[in-house]
DNA sequence: TATGAGATCAACT
DNA sequence: GTTGATCTCATAC
C-alpha cells in the first residue's frame, strides 16, 4: 500500500483497524488549524471485551456502526471528550482511540483551551488531546476528510512501539496499543524491553 | 515518585 | 447504584 501526502480518506478506514491504527502513527491531524503529528493510538476491535461496540449498538455508540471515516466522539469519565477514527464496515463496528498528538500547529489556541503552556502537555493524552483541539460532541459523525478535519498522511513510514492498552480493565492483556518510537508526548512510556 | 480524591455523565446491573 | 478508553491537584513517603 503506497501512501502520498494526500488526506486520508474513506478507503484509509475502509480496512482492518489493525493495520490503521499503526498506520496512523505519524500522520497529520488538524482541527480548525490546530493540531499536529499523531504519536499514539489504539485499536478497539468489535470483538473486544473493551470496545465500546462490544455489546451492540446504543445511542452513544451508534457511529461506530455506520461507514468508516467518521469522528466518534464520547464523553470520558463525564468529564473529557475523547476521540476516534471509525474503521472498517457497517458490520464490524471498530475504530482507533487517538491518545496523543505532537503539538505542532495553532500552539497559541491549544495553549488558551488548556490553560497551561507546557507543550508537553497539551495534547499527550485523550483527554487533553480533546481539549486542545476544541473537540466536543459536536464533532461526531462527521466525516473525517472534510472540514474541520485535516488528517493528512505521514509521507515515511515512522519506528514504531506497541505495547497493551491503557486504563482499561477488559481485555487489559492486548498489545493494541501504538505508539511513535521515542516521541516526548506520549500520554505514558511505552515499556522497553 | 506514589497514591488518592474529586469532577461529572452515560451505560449498564 | 456502580463503573469507566481521564486528568488535576493534594498529601504522603
């Protein structure tokens, strides 16, 4: 599979949301102009105690059911909004949970919803992710390559880290977890063997 | 460095 | 009523 510097599209989501999720180390995320390099995510598959899709469709869940390429956004901990990439088909309700970005574009807006100026922080976990990108409920469903998303392909294939999943008690054991080797916003270290 | 509580909401038992 | 794909701040070692 050969990946130009194009936006990534419905036939980027239209396959298994294991081999996207890696994939997606290193793309570009922008939303409104604010955002950066992804360096950390995770893959939630429908047959996964830990998915949101695992026990069928809900209100909350519903666009995971439907076409690949859409923003599922859900409230985490009645607190934080969280995002995700749909993957797959109508049948197979996965997507990837975006958990950490390298803050490279509108820093000055990120730094203001955040009240914080430590780069570091900003967007090195779900929930600050979701912050700093003024990500809210309003986002879900959208379609990921038009506005106010900009997701565009990284143009070289990064080292990358994998390790199991975090904060999750159901399936806790699953290497799902992807990371960019060596990155300083990772949301936590990956361990090193 | 490590552990704990609070914030606050939707799904689920 | 409890739990959870979290984060921040406070207190303790």
């Amino acid at each position: 599979m050969t990946m130009s510097a194009a936006n990534l599209s419905r036939s980027f989501f239209a396959r298994s949301v294991h081999k996207i999720a890696p994939d997606l180390i290193g793309a570009t995320l922008l939303i409104d102009g604010a955002g950066g390099r992804i360096v950390e995510v995770e893959a939630y598959h429908h047959t996964d105690p830990a998915a949101h899709s695992f026990s069928g469709q809900t209100a909350r869940n519903a666009v995971m059911f439907g076409p690949p390429g859409k923003a599922y956004v859900y409230r985490s901990y009645g607190i934080h909004w969280c995002l995700n990439f749909v993957c797959e088909s109508e049948d197979s309700a996965s997507a990837v949970l975006i958990r950490a970005i390298e803050p490279l574009e509108g820093l000055a807006k990120m730094r203001r919803r955040r009240g914080l100026s430590d780069e570091r922080l900003l967007c090195s976990g779900p929930g600050r992710l979701g912050e700093a990108l003024g990500i809210t409920h309003a986002l879900n469903g959208l379609t990921l390559d038009r506005p106010p998303f900009e997701l565009i392909a990284r143009k070289t294939k990064p080292e990358i880290v994998t390790g199991v999943r975090i904060g999750i008690t159901k399936a806790a054991e699953l290497p799902w977890r992807y990371g960019l080797a060596g990155s300083r916003f990772l949301s936590k270290p990956f361990k090193t063997s």
